[in-house]
C-alpha cells in the first residue's frame, strides 16, 4: 500500500475544504480500502467523512423518501419506511452483500462503488478505466460476466450495485454539496456511460460530496419486488436482475418502473418495457411481449450472449410477480 494522510472530519466544512485540495471522502471504506490493499486506487489523502450528520431517513413533505449517503446499507433495508414504501429497496439492499459488509457500507459509497471486472483489479491487463488509453482486455478475453448494455469500444464493465437499480427504476435523485454550493442530479444522470472516457464514472464536480438519496413520491397503490439472478445464492454478484414497480388501477397498469442491473455499464433504466405495459391490463402474453424490449439495443459478448435471454426471462419473471401473475 503507497503512503497517504489521513483526516477525520466532523462538519461538512471541513470535508468541503479537505475535498476541494484533493482528498478522497471514505466512510464504510468497503471498496476504496479493497482496491488501495490492491494498488489499484492510490489517493494521496483520505478525508473520513463517518462522522457528519447524514445518517438520517426521513419521509419527504411530498411523501416520497430521504435516504442520507451516510445510512448503512442495512439500517436501510431494515427501515420500516423503505419497507413500506419501495420494498425492491430493501430487496435489493438485503441481496447486495454479506451481513457484515451491509453493516459497514453506506448508501452514498454503494452507489459510487467501482466495477467489479477482473481486468480492471489486474494491475497486469489492459484496462482504460485503470490507465486510459491502455486497451479494454475484456473485449478479447473472459467476458462472461460482463455489460452487453451501454458498452463501448473502449470499456465493457459493469456497474456492481443492486440498490442503484432500484434507485434507477424509482428515478431518484442525488443530492450533492461541493464548493459551489448544493445541486440535485437525477439518477439517470449520475452514472456515466463508458463511451471514450470510461475512467470518467459518475457526474461528479471536484470536491463534492453526496449528501442523500431521494426517491420521489409515487402513486398508490404500488407493488415492487428486486430479483436477482448469481451464479450462487450466497453473496455474489448479478449476471442479471430486475428492478419493477406497479402502479394497477381499476385493473390496468397505469404506472409502470423497471430497471435492469448485471447487463449494463451503468444501472440500466428500461423504458421500453414501461412504455409496453402502461395503459395495459395485466396478463401472462403481456409481461411476455414487455420482456422482449428488455435487450434492445444489446451487444453481447462471445462469452455473454445468453445474457440476453436470460436478461428477458428475469424482467418477465419479476413483472409477474410483481403485477399478481403466476
């Protein structure tokens, strides 16, 4: 591990000031702490953010949700409001990792957390997302787990977090602090597409910091649920999953949120799915024809082609599920 300072806050002054000189923010610490241990991440100083007062959840005037960067992933999930409200939340939360990294990790570094691909922890293969301008060794290598959604020719790697999917089919927002004051970015934004510039992950400004999570009111009745598709049920990460929300009255679907997470370079927002289902009554041959628009658009792999189907049979199973099928 290279040598770096260390320094512990106790206000969002002093995190601003400490993040404007170049520090990195670290809280739970469960993936910066990996990848240092790895010399993969090598920040100069460390700026523990632990201690400021964004560990709140709280229901917003308009009836949606608040979740602070700093709750742990499993105060979360446990949350009698996140449960009420969007139980894909706790869902996804409860599937994302095992009981002692869900005690220690925060929603602001789960979100922010870096992929999982094995060229990209190789200090020996080529990756731009390590060392722009290097090469992508996951085109012409093991790719099974990798993006068939959002890729580029220069990265194809996929964004690890199951709660992301979840904020991204609930279309929540980030809030953010820095040294120009405070902005809300949508979540569909906050993730950036590899394209030629995948060292560049999230839209983030010099020095800010993610302040909280908001997930907006929706209508009710609403049914959601988080499937999740591994290799093995016990901690491991998505070859594919699925995010879905309903919103059914009068027996027809008049909202409809889906997302898809293990296929994309970043949480994949389904809208051509939704634009399938809404105005529609639930059935069997609908959740089928709404899963086929799932993989559009997709470029699998050698190794991941069945991804694409087994990305369709997922968001039909969870739309089943979810919309009272069989």
């Amino acid at each position: 591990m290279h040598p770096f300072s260390y320094t512990r806050v106790t206000d969002t002054r002093q995190a601003l000031a400490a993040g404007r000189d170049g520090g990195r923010y670290i809280a739970g610490g469960t993936t910066l702490v990996d990848l240092m241990r790895e010399t993969v991440e090598r920040p100069e100083a460390l700026v523990d953010i632990s201690a400021l007062p964004l560990d709140e959840i709280m229901v917003t005037r308009r009836g949606g949700l608040r979740i602070g960067a700093l709750v742990r992933m499993s105060e979360a999930a446990a949350h009698r409001g996140v449960r009420a409200l969007y139980p894909m939340v706790s869902q996804a939360l409860e599937l994302s990792a095992s009981a002692q990294l869900r005690n220690m990790a925060t929603i602001g570094g789960n979100i922010m957390q870096r992929t999982r691909c094995a060229y990209f922890r190789d200090l020996t293969a080529a990756c731009n997302k390590r060392e722009p301008g290097s090469g992508c060794a996951a085109l012409h290598g093991v790719n099974r787990t990798h993006a068939i959604l959002g890729t580029s020719d220069d990265c194809v790697a996929t964004h690890p977090s199951d709660v992301a999917v979840a904020f991204a089919a609930l279309e929540a927002s980030v809030h953010l602090l820095g040294p120009d004051g405070e902005r809300t970015v949508p979540f569909a934004d906050f993730h950036l597409r590899p394209g030629s510039t995948p060292n560049r992950e999230q839209a983030l400004r010099k020095g800010e910091l993610i302040t909280a999570v908001e997930l907006p009111p929706l209508p009710r009745p609403l049914k959601s649920g988080y499937l999740k598709v591994r290799d093995r049920q016990s901690y491991e990460f998505a070859l594919t999953s699925a995010a879905v929300a309903l919103h059914i009255r009068g027996g027809v679907i008049r909202v409809a949120k889906v997302a898809a997470g293990g296929v994309g370079t970043v949480p994949w927002k389904l809208p051509a799915v939704e634009r399938q289902l809404i105005g529609q009554r639930p059935s069997n041959g609908l959740w089928a024809r709404a899963a086929e628009r799932a993989a559009e658009g997709a470029r699998p792999l050698p190794h991941n082609r069945f991804k694409v189907e087994l990305l369709k049979r997922t968001v039909e199973r969870q739309l089943r599920v979810v919309g009272g099928g069989k």
